[in-house]
C-alpha cells in the first residue's frame, strides 16, 4: 500500500500556480519532500492531509480517496504542521487526551495508557501537568509528534519539523520519526534542511516551483550530481568572479584565498578539481535558480 | 453519523478553555456575587414584595439578571472560538482529525453551553437558598426549571449562533463584539417590548411571571416566541458549520448542514409571522367588535328587571343558563343583547318558546315574531356555553395600552382579564360571560353606556371541592352555591377557585376574605388583632365614610384574591376599574402589586423603628401590628397606586400616575348611582369627578414641565368637548373630564355657595341610590334649586370651542378698621385677554385655617377689579382660572404686607371695570412676548436627535426640569415662580461659556432715565447649592452701540424683580442679552422690566 498522487495542481484565487501536475508515489517507510521556500511544499503538504482542495488531481492514501474518503483518511493519518508554538491553555497531557478522543480513542482507561506511553516515548512524561504554552520549543515538537502518532496512523506528515530546533533535539526528533517509520509507516517529511533527510529518509523527492524535480533515494539524487561539483583554493578576485557565476557552496578562507566548492558543467576555474558530492551538492545542482540559467544557457 | 464521542470530546475541552479563561472568571465573580449579596441583603432589609409574594419570581429575578450577563460574555467568549482556531497554529492538528466539523461546532457550542448552565445553576442555587430561608414563602419547583429553559437557554443558543457565525462571515472580533453589543443595548434600551417582544432575545421585556394560581396563563405563545430565538440560534450554527474554515468530511453532509439551517431559518420565520399575526389577528378582532357594536347601538333594547343565571362550571369552559326579564325601551320586533364571542348560544326561548335570534360575532339580536310594544314585559331564557375570548374585553382601550407590558420591577406579568381553567374560574363582568341588554363601549353611540340596576341571582356548580365566589348572600344547597345580593346590581361577577374563607360579622355587615388554601401568610404575624377586628374596622369604615362623605351600601364587604395576570385598565366613563365590583375586590395574588401588604417586612420594620425610639413613643407589639394593618387597609382609600417613570434620552423624563386600582371609592359611589344620558357616555363620571375630583399632582411640574390639567386645558383652545372627549390618552382624557365636571357644576356653586351646592348633590345621591337617573333631569333638579339655566349653558359646555386666558396682578391687601369689626379687602386686577368670556374661584384663605369661596366672570377682553372682602385677615389665595391658557391654572399668591388704610372706607365686594393692570411708564418683555428671542442651538448628535422625537401628542413644548442633566438646547418649562402674564413660563439651557444667548428687545417710545429689572425667580439650583457662585452674565445695549457687561448675583436678591442697573436710553430698542456663561448647571431666561423714572 502506499500513497499515490496523479496530476495534482493547485492554483489559488489569484491566479498563483503553485502545485503543477504533481504526480507522485510515496512507499512506505522515510519518504523526504525537499524544496525551497515558495517551492510549493507546505500547499502540497495541507492538500494531503486535506486541510485544502486541490485544483484537480487525486490522492489515493492506503486506498482511500483524498477527495471523497477524508474521513477514513483522516483516521489514518497523523499530522505536525511546520509551526506548532501556540497552544490554547491546555495541560501537555490533556492536549494528547483531546488529540486521542478525536482520534477516535474512545475507551478511557486505553487513552489514558496510550497517552502514558508517548509522553514516556517522546521524554514529556515528567511535564505532563505543564502547561504545553510552557514547554520549550523542543518539547512543543516532541509533544506535537506524539499527538500525530497518538493513534497509531498509517501516514505521518510532518512540516518542518527540525526548524529552530538545536543539534541535540534534532537528533533526537529524527529518531523519533525513525522509530515511527519502522512500523510499515509512510512519514512524510517536509523540509528544506537537506540534512534531515540525507540522515533519515530512504527515499525523496525534489519540488521546486510547484514541480517534481527529482523522484528517488537520495543516493541516486547525489549520483546525479557526480562531476558537477568542483573544488578549488582562489584569490579573492576570481572568487568574487566564481560567486557571480556559479552556485559557491562552501566557502573557508585560507592564507592565499578561498578554498570553495562550486556546482558546475565545466570546470569553474583555472586548477579548479572534481570533488566527490554529497545530497546538498546535488540539491543545489537541481534546485539553484543560478545553476538553472547558466545551465540551460 | 454523528459521533457523540467526538461532541463529548470538543465539548469537554471547549469547556476547560472557557473554565481557565480570566474573562468567564471574572464574569462569573461579578454575576453571581452581586447576586449572592442581593439575596441576602434582601433578606435582612426592605425587598420588593412582589419578589417574596409570587415564589417563581424569586427563580424569576435571578434568571433574567443573569441573563443579561450571559448574553453580552457569551458575544464575546463565543467569537473569541472562531478566532483561537485560525490564530493558533496548533488547532490545526485538531482540524486534521476525523471528527466531521458538525461534531466540532456542536462540540463546541455544548462546550459554552454548559459552562453557561453551570452558571445558570449557580444561580438558580443561591435563589434556593434564599428560597428556603424565607419561611412563609414556598419552593416553586416547576419555575425553576421553567425559567431555566424559557430565557437562558434559547438565549445562549440565540447569542452563540450568531456571534459564530457573525464572526464567520466578518472574520473580526472586535467588529463582531460592537456589533452585537450595540444591538443588546439597541433591543435592551430602545426596542424593548415593541413589535410585541419580537426582538426580546433574551426575553426581559416578556410576560413570563408565574401565577401560583393558575400558572402561565398564556405559555403557547411564550414557548413560540423562545422558539423563535432557538430556531435562529440553530440555524446559525449550522450556517457556521456550513461556512466552517475547514474541509468537510463529507461534502454531502454540507448539504445537509444548509438544508438543516435553511429549515430553522424557516421554521423561525414562520413562528415570527405567527407570532406577529396572532397580535394582529388580536387588533382586528377588536376592530371588528368595535365595528359590530357601532352597527348595533342603535337597535332596540330591553331594560332588565332580573337575571337569573344558572352556570356549570367545566374545566376548560362554562355551561350556563340565564333567565331574563325586563321591559323594552321602545318598540320593535328585534332587540339587541351581547355576550361574549366565545360563548356559543344555544337557544333562546320565552315562556317555553323558541325564539329566533341572529349571532354576529358578540351580539345576540333576538327576533320576535310581532313587534312588541315600549314597555312591554318580556321574559327570555338563554342557553349557552362555551369560552371567554378575551379579544373582547376592554374594546375602549387602546392597542398601545392593551400591548404595553405590565412591569413590576423586573417581573412582567402576562395580563389577563378571565380564567377558566380546571382549577380556578374568574368571570368579570368586562368578559361579558351572560347575556346583556345592548351593546359594549361604542365610540358613536353613547346610549351604549346606559346601564340598570337589575336583580340578580346566581347559581353556580363548581368542579371538585372548589368554593365559588359572588355578590349577594351565599348558600350551599346539594353542592350548589346560590347568590342573592340583596341590592339591585348593575352587574354581577364570580370567581370559582380553592378558596378558604376568613369571615366575620361586625354590626350589619359581613367582613369576608378569600384566599387560595395555604396563601396565608397573615393571620399568624398579625395574631394580636384577632379579637380587636370588631373594633378597628368599624372604625376605618367609619373614617372612610367620612372622607368621602358617602356611607357604604351593602351588607358584604370582601377580598378575593386572584391570579397576578388578572389585569384591569382605568376606565373614561367610571373611576371603578375591574377588581372592584360591588361587595367584593379582586386583589392579586397575594398582593403582590401593594407594597404595604408585606406584612412579616413592615412589621420588622415597625419594631426595629421603634426598638430605635425613632415613632416618638413607644409601641405595644399590638399597636405596631395595629399600625401596620391600619396602613395596608387604607391603601385602599388611595386615590393613586403606583408612579411610573419614564426616561427618555438625553436626560428629561416623564412621570405618570397610575390609578389605584383597588380604591374601593366605586363601591360608595359608583355602584350605587346610576347616571345616563343620551348624549355623554361620561354622565356618571362627571358626577363622580364633581364629587371626588381627581387630585392634581402639581410637583408632577418639575418633571413634565407642565400639569396634565394644563395640557387638558390648552387642547380646549382648538377643539370642544365632544371632540375631546375621546382621546387616546387616557390620562388627558381624565382631566379634560375633570376640568368639564367642575366647569359643569360652578356656576351652581356661584349661585347658592359652594359648600351649599355640594351638600344638595350628596343629597341627590343619597335619595336617587340604587335607582337609575336621567342626566337630564339631574340637571334641570339643580337648575330648580340654584335658578341657573342649565339649558343654555349646556350646548355651549358640550361643543363650543373656548378657551379664555387671564392676567392677573399681584393682590393688594388693605386694612380698615370700621368700628366694632375688622375689614380686610383684597383687590386682585385680572384682564381676561381672551375674546371668551370665563369664571374664576378665589379661595381665599384666612387666619384660624377658614377659606371663603369667590366666584365671579370676567367678559371677553374686560380688565376688572375683583374686590374681596373679609373680616379675618387673609394669609394667601388660591386662583383657578378652570378652563384657561393660564400656565399655571391655578395660581397661588401670598397675601404680602397688609396696607392699613384710614383715608376711605373698603369698597364693596365685587368686579368693577379698571383701565389697565401696570402702571404707567413700566414696559415689561417676557420669554413669551415677541420681543424675546433665543440662540440658535448647537446641533446635537443624530442618534439624540433620533431618540428624543418622541412626543405625547398634544403638540406642547414644555419639558421637565432635572437640574443635574439641563438640556442642551433652549427648553421651556412652567411654574408658578416664574414671571408670566397668563403662562408663567421660562427659557432654561445647560451653563457654557457664552456662546448661547437670550435676548429681550424693548421698545423705547419716550427718551429717558430707566431702570432696568431682572426676574428672579428663585432657582432651585441657587438654593440648594450654596456653595455655587450664582451670577448671570448680561451685556445692556441702551444706545445701539457697543453693548455693556453686567452681573447678577443671584444670592443677593429674592424672588422679583432684581435691579440690573440705571440707564439713559433714546428711542428705539433696548436690548438686554442674557448669556450661558454661569457657574450654575443651567441658565434660566425669563422676563425684564424697564420703569421710567
């Protein structure tokens, strides 16, 4: 089972495009959306956890309609939108108990096991009596993954997740997801951090201005990329030129310049060398507008 | 389906939220405190009686407080839900939920809901509690729940809808929040009980108290008019569920949320147009009784001798038979009977026969087969059955009167004018529930009024073990009650109900009261006076004899308590309302409405003043009972019950007196003179003014601006009796009879003496009781007596127009010793500047509290001296002008320094003709002569502008005066202080800085030295407030040049003529200019004086 997404467009009132004939399969398991701002990706994201009508389009989610079905979607589906700050004053542990009584838990004594069990699994059981406005913006997002896993679902959509969040909790929410997905779960994990998805998901894709880009497993993402990345050490001039030029995607000063690593066709410069990409590499190949220009130029 | 789990589950949380909310804490604090602390502040000092008196009020009272509470809080916590789902981000893992958004917005309103009913709760508890802790006061279950349901549930459905969906539509708050708060104030303040309660959301302004006797006597339409909010309410829920910011499970079922809201919205309309028609099915109703009874009052009747009714009591309707018999006024084949609509007449028979009869609507016009001749004896029996169809009753009233709620306090009492229910039975004779001869009130035939005393008897059986009430001696024979009153009545009524009976004989007459079983609350407290009744009763009685110079005329004296919806109106032919009928007063339920009937309260009172020494001496417990009984009896010797005020905006208000409607004066008078006249539906109550004249209520001044007597008095400048005579406003109306009645009777007092002339009318009372007379022939009686013709003055009293209007000086009071005896003569000059000719009453007012009368006419434009004279010396006179444009009509004067004169002998009392009134070289301008003028005002704001059009209708513009809040534009109001030839009238205006003015220009024909005066009129303000400066700003023009400053101070001169300044002034106009600029609250203009020197 998996999720299957044909010709979805999305063009709101005025007149902006910003989903076009989306069509995609998302497996079970880690599955990255990787875009830039304005990529389209938080549109793609509210249609499929139905907060939004598309334009045309269909979502087929473990079998069930998007468009006609949304309550049988709604009840497999968990969701943690990309700000998830503001609360309305409830305790941490009421805010699951809420979230597990309209997800359908109805049993009592299991809702209160269940809610147990993910304030222990997410690290919030000693707050639970906090009020969650109170919580630290790492435990906001810990306790929004909990109420999103809350009833077991078959798709997790989660929005940004990591954004603002420090090393240490970042690390710690991928696990969480990890965890999650290893249950024949679809996660689908919107992001514009290449990180979060080079570390966690096994398979992605690219959506920049409303298009896939790219569909696939990360590795074959970063094969793309293999001889379009270069690295070279130049003075401050010709790094100035290079930056005009090409997408510079590290930059380190060093006692005679700058040693940079650039995207690139052709070697960018005089002594200019192949450098072995990573997802970020490849992510800028498919995504920078600049790389984009001079590469159809 | 609809998943209660998810309900339960939005609801649980919605409800938490609102729980930690500051703002429902904070209105939970300021509602139920205050209502905590009123419950017991009333239960340790005075609380309205009507409160403790009718139990279901006391639930009642803390509903509707609370309710308005709740509908302003729940505006605003009801809106702030839309806003907290599209502000907090977090809601939105909720949307994403399975729950379909019926189930959210349903969750969420119970959610409110019941946060709201547990405040409701909180309510109703503390009303227990205080329920519980009055001990003569039961717990009315039902009412609890009652008033629960009726006013704050469809009132928090009503009120969450809308601002949900409101909020929906507008999608801002605070938008939301002015909008419903403007129209709460808009239907609180404003609409009110108009459009008949359609716009009482909250059903404050609804008839929703309980009777203890009978219930709500009108609950279908109540229950239709809540329905009508909760329909609305329901229907904007699911408007906002249908325009819900959230994707719906199921677009079919968004279909079926919109059919859901379009059918309420329907089904709200329809109970509106339900609700309004069945008030306008009402007025037409009325109409077309109004209608009928014109059309018949012509047709023959039959004056009756006796009715015999025979009535069977049903639990929803009457069965009854009534023999009648009489002799026809005139002769004819067909003669008119009516009988209430919504009784059914089976047959008409006499002597065994049928005889045919037409039914239209209310009249009976019965058919015999050969025309009968006048005066001929006719015997009929009528066989009917059926309802009383209130619709009927009280056709003389106006529909705004009839529509306009009755209020006490808080509590608004559905008015009702018969009961038949299974428990209790009330048939006045208003209802007309036996047949009678002619017509009910008929604008266009005034023979319709013409009643006979008749001979009753009554048979009555009554449901059950209840106990049946009438005239007349009662006996009980096989479950029969039988009524015979030994006096011809010119009516007869009866009240059934679960009665117990407190009787007792004193001398000739039996003292009975009847209360519904266990509504005692009396006996008990007042257990000292058991054995003294005997005594004091007859001593009250005695008193009350006395004061009204009438003796009471029946055997039966007796208070029968009724339910608190039993409304009666005062009527313009008679002072007798509904509730008093011969022998008995229907007093409401427990008295409710008399505040001295809350016995346990004035008695506490009594014995806290005089633990406190505070009632001079000090009191026996009996004696304080003794007292409080004594004041609670003589209330019904009062002439007026209540006071009602009214505010309108911008600060003026008006007060109205209303009527007593238990003075049990009719049953002295009313039920035993029977007064008619072909011509004046007013007869007898011309008589009755004549004999108990209304007392004017001349303080009323200070807060109309003018008496109702003037206003009567200056609508006779354009329009004649007989047009006057039926006017809507019924308080007019009662003094343009007033004014007519004493105009009517004057001149017979002019011709034998006052005192004389009212001793002859007692007398013809007395000997003409219980008999019918002929206005007539009344007249043409005193015409014999007192050599008046009656005749020639009569035409012109009923249809002439005339209103004569006088100037009256100041009375000069001389000294004359003549011999052996003290003279006094007072010498008033009066100029009647009218082209009418009028009479005038002095009344004088001597040392050792003697008055004489004076009376005397002053031709059309004569200027007369009227010369009095008197051996004691007069303190102060008293002159009413009657009918007159004199404002004040009646003046009062002091008689000032007495003057002793040695030089000439007193004149001769009477009216000589005089030249002029001022003296020479003396120009005076008042703010009613054309040389004043005023400002133009500052305009005022548009919603003031809006609110303060209304208008009594008579066209006058004379407005109370509430120092605290002066209006804002130049007003006038009267009163005797104040300088006026024939209206004592003055301009007055809230203080500023001078940039309103009043001006007196005056015609200077002679150069010269002058001094000018101002008019001081002594000004409450100026006397109350002494610590306020009191200067006047004028600026005096003599020359047309630059105009000078001057000051007034007002401390420094008393009332008069105040000296502003000498001036040189050439021919032309003097102008003299009054500004605003004043340390007062309010500037007055009224009247300058030049005098030469």
């Amino acid at each position: 089972m998996s999720i299957i997404i044909k010709g979805l467009n999305k063009i709101y009132p005025n007149g902006n495009h910003a989903l076009k004939d989306v069509n995609l399969e998302i497996p079970p398991g880690m599955f990255g959306l990787l875009g830039p701002n304005g990529a389209g990706k938080s549109t793609f994201i509210r249609i499929l956890v139905a907060l939004m009508e598309p334009s045309s389009g269909s979502i087929n989610m473990y079998g069930y309609d998007i468009l006609k079905e949304r309550e049988q979607v709604r009840k497999i589906m968990g969701y943690l939108p990309q700000d998830f700050r503001f609360f309305a004053p409830y305790k941490t542990y009421e805010f699951l108990d809420y979230a597990a009584m309209l997800s359908g838990i109805n049993s009592r004594r299991e809702r209160k096991e269940r809610v147990d069990e993910m304030l222990r699994s997410v690290g919030l059981y000693e707050v639970r009596d906090r009020y969650a406005n109170k919580l630290s913006g790492g435990m906001k997002r810990r306790l929004g993954i909990a109420q999103a896993l809350i009833h077991n679902p078959k798709v997790i959509v989660v929005d940004e997740p990591t954004t603002g969040l420090d090393p240490e909790e970042r690390i710690r929410f991928r696990n969480l997801l990890t965890k999650a997905a290893g249950n024949n779960v679809s996660i689908i994990l919107s992001t514009h951090i290449v990180g979060d998805i080079s570390s966690s998901c096994n398979n992605m894709t690219l959506l920049n201005k409303g298009q896939i880009s790219f569909v696939g497993a990360p590795e074959e993402l970063i094969k793309k990329a293999e001889g379009k990345v270069w690295r070279a050490i130049v003075p401050d001039e010709i790094f100035q030129q290079i930056n005009e030029e090409y997408p510079v995607i590290t930059t380190i000063p060093v006692a005679n310049g700058w040693e940079i690593q650039v995207v690139s066709e052709t070697p960018p410069c005089e002594g200019a060398e192949l450098f072995a990409p990573n997802l970020e590499h490849a992510y800028v190949y498919f995504i920078d507008s600049k790389f984009d220009l001079w590469r159809k130029g | 389906m609809i998943s209660f789990h998810n309900i339960s589950a939005v609801a649980k949380y919605e409800s938490r939220l609102l729980g930690r909310g500051w703002f429902f804490k904070i209105f939970t604090l300021l509602s139920i405190l205050p209502l905590g602390i009123t419950s017991l502040s009333f239960l340790n000092s005075f609380r309205p009686w009507i409160l403790v008196a009718i139990p279901a009020n006391i639930p009642y009272f803390n509903m509707l407080l609370i309710n308005v509470g709740q509908a302003i809080i729940a505006i605003f916590l009801a809106s702030e839900f839309i806003k907290r789902d599209t502000k907090l981000d977090t809601s939105e893992v909720f949307f994403v939920k399975p729950m379909s958004n019926t189930e959210y917005v349903i969750g969420k309103t119970w959610g409110s809901l019941r946060m709201f009913i547990s405040l409701n709760f909180a309510a109703l508890l503390i009303a227990f509690i205080f329920n519980s802790l009055i001990d003569y006061v039961w717990i009315d279950w039902g009412a609890y729940l009652f008033y629960f349901m009726a006013i704050s549930i469809p009132t928090l459905v009503f009120v969450i809808g809308l601002s949900y969906f409101l909020m929906i539509l507008l999608k801002n708050q605070a938008v939301v929040f002015a909008l419903l708060l403007a129209y709460i104030a808009i239907t609180l303040f404003y609409i009110g009980d108009s459009v008949y309660y359609l716009f009482d959301y909250m059903g404050f302004n609804l008839p929703l108290m309980k009777s203890d006797i009978v219930g709500h006597v009108n609950l279908i339409p109540i229950i239709l008019h809540r329905s009508i909010y909760l329909f609305l309410g329901i229907a904007f829920i699911a408007m906002t569920i249908y325009k819900l910011p959230r994707l719906a499970n199921n677009k079919n079922n968004t279909k079926y949320v919109l059919i859901t809201a379009i059918l309420f919205f329907l089904g709200a309309g329809v109970l509106v147009l339900h609700h309004i028609s069945s008030f306008y099915m009402k007025s037409n109703a009325r109409e077309n009784f109004l209608a009928i009874n014109n059309k018949y009052s012509g047709y023959a009747k039959i004056a009756p001798d006796s009715c015999f009714i025979n009535l069977n009591q049903m639990p929803r309707s009457i069965e009854a038979e009534m023999v009648f018999n009489g002799k026809t006024l005139e002769g004819a084949k067909e003669y008119v009977f009516s009988l209430n609509p919504g009784l059914t007449v089976n047959s008409v028979t006499s002597k065994s026969h049928k005889i045919s009869f037409i039914r239209d609507n209310q009249v009976i016009l019965v058919a015999f087969d050969k025309e009968l001749k006048r005066g001929e004896n006719v015997d009929l029996k009528f066989n009917y059955k059926g309802n009383i169809d209130q619709n009927y009753c009280y056709l003389d009233v106006s529909d705004k009167d009839l529509a306009k709620t009755n209020s006490v306090m808080l509590f608004n009492i559905e008015k009702s004018y018969a009961f038949i229910t299974p428990k209790y039975l009330l048939l006045t004779p208003e209802t007309a529930w036996y047949p009678k001869q002619g017509v009910s009130y008929s604008p266009e035939n005034p023979t319709w009024s013409q009643s006979h005393f008749t001979k009753y008897r009554l048979e009555v059986t009554a449901l059950d073990s209840l106990v049946a009430v009438s005239q007349g001696k009662d006996t009980i024979i096989d479950g029969k009650y039988i009524f015979e009153p030994d006096r011809q009545l010119m009516n007869i009524s009866l009240a059934i109900g679960d009665y117990e009976k407190f009787t007792m004989k004193i001398d000739t007459i039996d003292y009975s009261m009847w209360m519904i079983k266990n509504h005692d609350y009396f006996t008990q407290t007042l257990d000292s006076l058991k054995d003294t009744l005997s005594v004091v009763i007859p001593d009250i009685k005695g008193n009350i004899e006395r004061s009204r110079n009438l003796t009471y005329p029946f055997n039966r004296f007796g208070l029968v308590e009724v339910p608190a919806n039993f409304e009666t109106y005062p009527r313009l032919w008679t002072k007798a309302q509904e509730s008093v009928q011969p022998e008995l007063v229907f007093v409401c339920e427990r008295a409710y409405d008399i505040g001295r009937a809350d016995i346990h309260e004035n008695l506490r009172w009594m014995r806290e003043y005089n633990k406190n020494g505070w009632l001079g001496r000090d009191h026996t417990d009996f004696e304080l009972q003794l007292n409080v009984l004594r004041n609670l009896i003589y209330y019904f010797n009062d002439d007026n019950g209540e006071y009602k005020w009214s505010m309108k905006a911008g600060g003026s208000g008006t007060l109205e007196v209303i009527p007593n409607k238990y003075k049990i004066y009719p049953q002295l008078f009313n039920f035993r003179v029977n007064l008619f006249s072909s011509e004046l539906a007013f007869a007898n109550r011309l008589l009755e003014q004549y004999v108990d004249p209304d007392k004017s209520s001349r303080w009323m001044r200070n807060i109309n601006g003018i008496t109702v007597e003037e206003k009567a008095n200056l609508l006779f400048k354009e329009s004649s009796f007989r047009d006057l005579m039926y006017s809507d406003n019924k308080e007019l109306t009662n003094a343009i009879v007033t004014l007519k009645s004493a105009e009517l009777f004057m001149p017979g007092e002019l011709k034998i003496g006052r005192d004389e002339f009212r001793d002859s009318v007692f007398s013809y009372i007395n000997r003409n009781s219980f008999q019918n007379i002929d206005f007539e022939r009344m007249m043409l009686h005193f015409e014999d007596i007192t050599d008046w013709d009656f005749k020639e003055d009569y035409s012109m009293w009923l249809d002439s127009v005339y209103c004569p209007g006088y100037e009256i000086s100041e009375p000069i009071v001389s000294y004359f010793n003549n011999g052996d005896e003290d003279v006094y003569e007072t010498v008033f000059k009066i100029h009647n500047v009218s082209d009418i000719f009028g009479m005038l009453r002095i009344e004088v007012r001597e040392q050792q509290n003697q008055t004489t009368n004076d009376y005397f006419y002053v031709d059309a434009g004569n200027m007369v001296e009227r010369v009095i004279i008197t051996n004691t010396q007069p303190v102060s006179f008293e002159i009413t002008t009657n009918i007159s444009t004199n404002i004040p009509s009646t003046l009062s004067f002091r008689a000032g320094n007495v003057t002793t004169v040695v030089d000439r002998e007193p004149k001769v009392a009477d009216t000589y003709n005089v030249n002029n009134l001022e003296t020479k070289g003396v120009i005076i301008v008042d703010n009613e002569d054309p040389g004043f003028s005023i400002s133009e005002s500052e305009p005022i704001g548009l919603l003031a502008t809006w609110i303060l059009k209304e208008d009594d209708g008579t066209g006058l513009d004379f407005v109370g005066y509430n120092i605290w809040r002066p209006p804002l534009k130049w007003s006038k109001t009267t009163a005797p202080r104040y300088y006026g030839r024939n209206v004592r009238s003055v301009h007055f205006l809230k203080s500023g800085k001078g940039n309103a003015w009043a001006q007196w220009n005056i015609p200077i024909e002679e150069e010269g030295q002058y001094d000018l005066y101002y008019w001081v009129a002594g000004y409450d303000e100026v006397r109350w407030m002494r610590w306020k400066q009191a200067k006047y700003q004028f600026f005096v023009n003599a020359f047309g040049e630059e105009p000078d400053e001057y000051t007034l101070n007002l401390r420094r001169n008393d009332q008069g003529w105040a000296l502003l300044g000498t001036f040189y002034a050439g021919k032309g106009d003097f102008t003299v200019k009054l500004t605003n600029n004043t340390k007062l609250n309010a500037v007055e203009a009224d009247a300058v004086k030049l005098v030469k020197r």
